[in-house]
C-alpha cells in the first residue's frame, strides 16, 4: 500500500497542524473557497501535491500504514478513499489564504517557485487550466513554453524578396517562457539585377548632368542597366538612379561617369560611383537556436527591409519548434492498486488548448471516471463531495488531538468531578425517593413521594454530605481516567483499527476507570445509602462517616464494592458508549447541531439523557442489591444472599423496584452531568475544538 511517488526527501519536514478553534465550520469554508477554486481544481491540486509535495507524499505513506492488512480490498479501498478525501479537505481548506484580490496570482507564484521540475510546470499549467474564473492566462502559456523549452530548429524562407543591397537584420520573437532568445543570418544571393548606384565622390564643377555608362552583364543574354545623374546647384551630382536594372549580372560592373560639359569649361573635380547588386535572401541560418520557446507560441520572424528608393519587395520566413523530449512519469505502485488510481495524473503530453472564444485554456482529459460509491448519504449531508473523474474531498479535514500532559488530564478531572458533585447534589431528592422504594418495595412511588416530600428539605436532600463529597472524588477520578484510557487505547489500536473498534475502546477505558472510581467512592456511597435508608443512622456525613469506621472498621467502607463494581461497571459502560453513540447519531441526521454552542450543548444533553436511561435500567438490579446490603446495620450480607433475599420476598421484580424514579433520576442526571461537563471543558480550554489540531494541506509551500 505504500505509495512510493516522485519527489521523494530523505529528511521531509513535518507538515504545520492548526488548532481547529481557528477553523470556521469546514461546510462554509469549502463554500468560501470553491467560489474562486473549483471543485475539480481542489481535488487536482490534491493529486499533484501526492507526487511532487515530498510531505503529502509522506503522510499518503504513512496513512496507508494504518490499514490492518487483515482488510479486504473492499475495506482498504474504502479507507484509501476516505483518507484521500479528508487530504483533499486539508487542501481546500489550505486555500482560505490565497482568496480574494490577487489570490489566484499568489498561489501560481508559491507553487511555480516550489516546483520546478518539468513535469511539475506541466501538471501545473493543466490544474490552473481546470479555473473558470480568474485562469492566469499568460502564465499557463509561459509553463507550457518553460515545460516545453522548445527552440528554433530551423527557419525556411516563404518569399526570397528582392531590392535588398546588404544582409538584413532577421529579428525572431522572444520565448514566452522567458528564456534566451534565438537568432539567425540570413544568406543572400544576387538576383541578376542591380540594386543602387552609389556615390562614392560626388565631384564638382559639373553645369550638365554627366552620362552614366555602366558596363555589360557577365552572362550572355544579360540585359546592360543603364541609369542617369542628377546634380545640385553646387555643381556635384546629387544622385544617380538606375533607369533600368539590367539582368545578367552576377558581380559588380564598373561606372563610368563621362563630363558633358563644354570643353572650355570641363568639370573640377570628377565624381566616381559604385554599383551595389540587387539581393534576394536565399536562406536562413540559425545561429542560436534559444530556449523555452512554447509550442502553442507563434514565432514570428521578421526580416529587415530596404525601402530607401521604394523598390525593395520584403523577404519572408517562418520558424520551425524543436519541443524537448518528453521523460515518461512512472510510478512505483501497481497500476491496479487503489493509491495508484487516486493519485494518476493526467499524462504530461496532454497540453492544454486555448480557447479563443473564451480566451481561456482548456484540457482534453484522457480517461475514465472513477467510482462514486465512496460517498455515502452520511458524507453527502456532511458536506461531502465528489468530483467524477478526480475522487473525493470529505466532509472534514485531516483532523488530530495534540498530545496531552498532566495539565490537560487534571481539568479533565476537575470538569469531571464538577459536573458529578453538582448534577447528584441536585438530583439528591430524587435518588432519596429512589432509594426508599428499593427499601420498601411494598409501598407505592406515590405513597413513598409524599411521605418524603412531608418531612421537608432536611429529608428531601438527607445524604447530600457523601453524595457530594463521593462524587467529586468518583467524577474526577471517572471522567479522567476514562479520557486518559481512550487516548491510550486509541493510540495502541492504531487510527484505522480506533475507527473501526470505537465503541468496544470505549468500553474498555471505562472499564477500567470505573473500577479505580468505585474504590474511590465507596466509602461515601457506604454513608450516603445508610443515611438515605435509615434517618437515625446519622443527621451529618463526618458523624456517618466516622460511625461505620467505628462499628465496622476500614472494612465496613468496603462491604459494597463487589455489589458497586456489579452496578457501576454496565452504568459505565452504557453511560460513556450509549453517549458517543447517542450523540453521533445525532450529528449524522442533524450536521448543522455542531454548528453553535448551543446546539452542540443540546445534543449534549439528548445523548446524556439517553444514556442515563439505558444505564439505569441495565444496571438497576445490581442498585438495589446495593441498597439491601446497606440497609440493615445488624447484620453483613453478600451480593448473592441480598439478591436471593430480594426475589424471595418479591420476586425478579424485586429487583427493579424503584425503577421510575431511577431511570427518571439517571437521565436528568447524565444530561446534566455532560452539560455542565462539556461546558467545563470549553471553560478550561479543553474540549475537542481546543484540544483538537487539523492538517493544513498547504502548509508545505508556504
């Protein structure tokens, strides 16, 4: 499973994890982004950065390391998907920084400085071509050139031109890809014409425009050029202008200048001229070819001109491409594997077109969609999505607790303790009714209700001393002991495993915390049920308290903890699993609960209440016989003669008298237990938004 992509480091840094406190809800935020980057460009970009992003290809590695290899190829495809989608979330958040005015522009310049391989400028110039809006035209056009870093191979000539008297100057346009420009002679040939006549001494003294003889052609047939001067009023001759080119001519003829003047006045000085023949360009040679010419750029060469007597035709050419060779991306995983399909690129020879229409590049993409049966309903309302031919981008992005110390594990304990003393101390009357019904089976709820309720608050809250003092010693050592024990099994089973074995790891932790919590509490549970079930036993906690050490010695603290363990392990185990359960189902039919405070505190309490309720009727038979143990002082019995006790006098029954008001009390005590625990929590700074980090897809170029 291993993906072994290109640009691999031997040291990669680590990517940069955010607090997701920073986050908005990721529903808004990948609204926000694919407003400016859509969704088939976040996917793409998500694909590019696992081959060349040294860090994504390592945590696209590391990820698959975490797929027990007992999973079958359906169940790791599923897990490769669902990790690829939350990669792709990672990314598409990442993108919150390169929003608005110049953020398109900001992104290409962080990314083109980043990677600069050639296949790399390639699949660059493809992924900003999937933008609809704001596409940077200009410089999807200068990757292709720098991708490409073509160069001129050749030029041919179209149109030779004629009137040309000396070697023009060939001017090629410069590479769009920025690099060295190319340049060429051009090779020049008479055409058998002459171009000019040239003044070589313009003479003096002339009163009447001399004759101009200028020798017979070489060639036989060749037609003699003839030409006239003109002088100025100084008497030199100004010009001499062919009045016929001749033909024939394949070198330079000789100009004789003859004076016309009268003989008594011949000129002062003779002038003297040369002949320039008539040139065409007959070739081109590339002298530098140049670099990172584009195979989409249109090379233009332009041949300089002679246009001094208007009788020079311009010569014409065009430029031939040399496209550097193409090296083949291969990739290290087997073609069938699904890391491999995931990560597939469009091939770099696919280049993309421009459109003029639309003044923007498209591209051609060679092959088939993906499956779509990755995203399931509870992902669609999450904010899931799904690009046909890319893959995923999850509801959420790769997400991560940081690690805790001894701080963070004490305000667990100090949430927990809490939300337990304050949530029993004020449900006090309710657990007295509780347990007088245990006591007295016989006796109506009603009757037992209004009896108590006629004694007044000293009656109603009687116990209140050891229920708060056993509940916060037994929440803060419950509520942190459990959250240190997921952690530590979360982290032993592995993330894949953790996801799958959720509930049974919950569970165990709370297992294992509910027996370190029931030795904790049972002293104060002792006095609190010999309090509530008998009103001499004692009026105060330390009199309760310091009476049972007396009676019964250290001993008589612990009579009751094989009948707790038997009530509080499956209370537990209800309370803590039934409300990560609870609570999830809650979330997946209602996402926009995680939305607000409010509401996510609301689901708090429907999944406390829910809990509670499961708890108190699986663990009600154990409670009572609790209750019955600690009811009679004269006399200690065990947890199987109480039970036989009960069920002799009142049958199964028996032992779910008081069953109303416990799981009434059980519920309006665990939804306000996790209130005011998840509260506590965001007071102190630790609940899953502080505590919890997400991986920020862009961090690597940044």
């Amino acid at each position: 499973l291993a993906a072994g992509m290109h640009g691999r480091a031997q040291s990669v840094p680590e990517f940069k994890w955010k607090s997701v406190i920073e986050l908005e809800t990721p529903r808004k935020e990948f609204l926000a982004e694919e407003q400016t980057y859509p969704l088939r460009f976040v996917i793409y970009l998500t694909r590019f950065l696992l081959n060349f992003d040294p860090r994504s290809v390592r945590y696209w590695d590391q990820a698959a390391m975490t797929i027990p290899l007992s999973y079958s190829s359906s169940q790791v495809k599923m897990a490769r998907l669902r990790q690829y989608g939350k990669f792709a979330a990672s990314v598409e958040v990442g993108l919150r920084e390169f929003k608005g005015p110049g953020g398109v522009r900001k992104l290409f310049d962080r990314l083109n400085k980043r990677f600069t391989s050639t296949s790399a400028k390639r699949q660059l110039a493809i992924l900003f071509s999937f933008l609809k809006e704001e596409q940077p035209v200009s410089e999807i056009e200068r990757l292709i050139a720098e991708a490409d870093n073509g160069s001129i191979s050749q030029i041919s000539v179209l149109d030779e031109g004629s009137g040309y008297t000396r070697e023009p100057i060939i001017t090629i346009s410069l590479p769009i890809g920025g690099g060295i420009g190319a340049s060429a002679k051009a090779l020049m040939k008479p055409t058998g014409r002459l171009g000019k006549v040239l003044l070589k001494n313009k003479g003096s003294g002339y009163v009447e425009p001399p004759d101009i003889i200028i020798d017979k052609p070489s060639q036989e047939g060749g037609e003699q050029a003839t030409a006239v001067a003109e002088i100025d009023a100084d008497g030199s001759i100004s010009r001499i202008v062919l009045t016929n080119r001749g033909s024939g001519y394949s070198l330079p003829p000789n100009v004789l200048i003859n004076d016309t003047n009268p003989q008594d006045a011949p000129c002062q000085v003779a002038a003297a001229a040369e002949v320039k023949l008539d040139l065409k360009v007959a070739g081109i040679v590339v002298e530098n070819g140049g670099t990172t010419y584009g195979r989409n750029q249109r090379v233009n060469v332009d041949i300089e001109p002679q246009q001094e007597d208007g009788m020079c035709v311009a010569a014409k050419a065009n430029a031939t491409l040399k496209i550097r060779p193409q090296s083949k991306r291969t990739s290290k995983l087997l073609p069938e594997s699904i890391s491999q399909q995931l990560t597939q690129l469009i091939p770099d020879s696919t280049v993309p077109e421009f459109d003029d229409e639309t003044g923007t590049f498209t591209v051609k993409i060679p092959f088939d969609h993906v499956s779509s049966s990755w995203l399931l309903e509870k992902e669609s309302r999450c904010g899931g999505a799904l690009d046909p031919i890319f893959g995923p981008r999850g509801c959420s992005p790769v997400e991560r607790e940081k690690d805790l110390d001894v701080k963070e594990y004490a305000k667990f304990a100090i949430s927990g303790a809490l939300c337990a003393a304050i949530s029993h101390a004020a449900l006090t009357p309710l657990e007295v009714v509780k347990t007088k019904a245990q006591n007295n089976p016989e006796s109506g709820l009603g009757e037992i209700v209004g009896s108590t309720v006629k004694l007044g608050p000293s009656e109603l809250f009687r116990g209140i001393g050891p229920t708060v003092a056993g509940f916060f010693v037994g929440g803060g050592i419950g509520f942190g002991l459990t959250e240190f024990f997921r952690r530590l099994l979360t982290e032993y089973a592995g993330q894949a495993n953790a996801e799958l074995y959720q509930v049974p790891i919950v569970i165990t932790a709370s297992i294992i915390a509910v027996i370190f919590t029931c030795i904790g509490v049972v002293p104060f549970e002792a006095v609190r049920i010999k309090m509530q079930s008998d009103a001499g036993f004692a009026d105060q906690f330390i009199d309760g308290f310091l009476k049972i050490g007396k009676d019964s010695g250290l001993g008589g603290y612990y009579d009751g903890l094989g009948a707790i363990l038997f009530k509080e392990i499956p209370f537990a185990l209800c309370k803590f699993a039934v409300f990560d359960l609870a609570c999830q189902a809650i979330y997946d039919a209602y996402p926009a609960a995680r939305e607000t405070l409010s509401t996510a505190l609301l689901v708090s309490v429907l999944g406390g209440s829910i809990s509670g309720g499961v708890a108190a009727i699986i663990s009600h038979p154990a409670d009572t016989v609790l209750t019955k143990m600690y009811r009679d002082q004269s006399r200690k019995i065990g947890i199987f003669q109480a039970t036989s006790e009960i069920t002799d006098t009142a049958g199964v029954r028996g032992l779910f008298a008081g069953l109303i008001p416990r799981v009434i009390f059980a519920a309006v005590l665990l939804g306000s237990e996790f209130l005011i625990y998840d509260y506590l929590k965001i007071l102190l700074k630790v609940s899953p938004d502080y505590l919890g980090q997400y991986l920020d897809g862009l961090s690597s170029i940044r």
